[in-house]
C-alpha cells in the first residue's frame, strides 16, 4: 500500500509537487481542467503531479507512487476504469481515488471503480479541496 500524505497542507502553500510528501495526481486529458485543479490543490499546499492519460500517469506513479489520485472517468482511448486498474496495480488497493466525469453516471463509474467519492464535472474548487483532505484522511 501507497503512503498517505499528511492531510495538512504544508505552510506556504504552492506545494509544486517538490514536497516529501507524495504527490496528489491529478488524470484529466482536459488540459484546462488540470490546470484549474492543480492550481486549487497547489494553493492549498498540496504537492500535486499531473498527467493526461493512462501512460503518463502509470509512468508519473511508478516515479513518485501518489498519495491520492483524481481520476477523469473519460480518458480516450482508455477509460477511466482502466487507469484505476493500471494505478492500483502499482500503488496497492487501497489507493484513493476521487472521480471527476460529466457523465451522468457518476455514482454507478464511482462505485465500479471503487472510488471513496465523485464529483460531477464542472466542479466546484472548494469541494474538491475537501474531498482530497477527506480521502487523504481516511
């Protein structure tokens, strides 16, 4: 099983990813949604990587295992489903995972992918703050 960061942001803010403590990753093929994610996440001092897909984030979590992964359920040509798979293989089961997606079936891709929570797309910045210290917490 991954470490788990402290879910108290380091001082400062703007974490960057250069932290100790592993890295929150945020998968989105979106760039405009990464930005705006790793930028609420950052300014709450979180150490924070992204990736666009499947390769990069297996590639980014075999260099850095992430304490935490935000995970976009529609990854073309992947799903989201299958960078879970690919990213619990590396990092262990209990690897939390937030789903963000526009689809309306936001619950049922959650569940199936054994997200502790989902956010429906578009987002609202301070719960996804709060989602990551949650699933950071538990």
């Amino acid at each position: 099983m991954a470490d788990r960061a402290d879910p108290t942001p380091a001082p400062g803010g703007r974490g960057g990813g250069t932290g100790a403590a592993p890295p929150v990753l945020v998968v989105d093929d979106d760039p405009k949604v990464r930005e705006v994610a790793v930028w609420a996440l950052e300014d709450e001092g979180f150490a924070v990587e992204q990736a666009a897909g499947r390769r990069e984030a297996a590639e980014r979590a075999r260099r850095r295992p992430p304490a935490l992964v935000v995970l976009d359920m529609g990854l073309p040509p992947d799903d989201g489903g299958t960078v879970a798979a690919d990213l619990r293989a590396a990092c262990g089961e209990h690897l939390p995972i937030l789903v963000i997606t526009a689809d309306g079936r936001a619950s049922e891709k959650a569940r199936r992918v054994g997200a502790f929570a989902y956010l429906h797309k578009p987002f609202d910045l301070d719960q996804l703050v709060r989602l990551v210290r949650s699933g950071l917490a538990s």
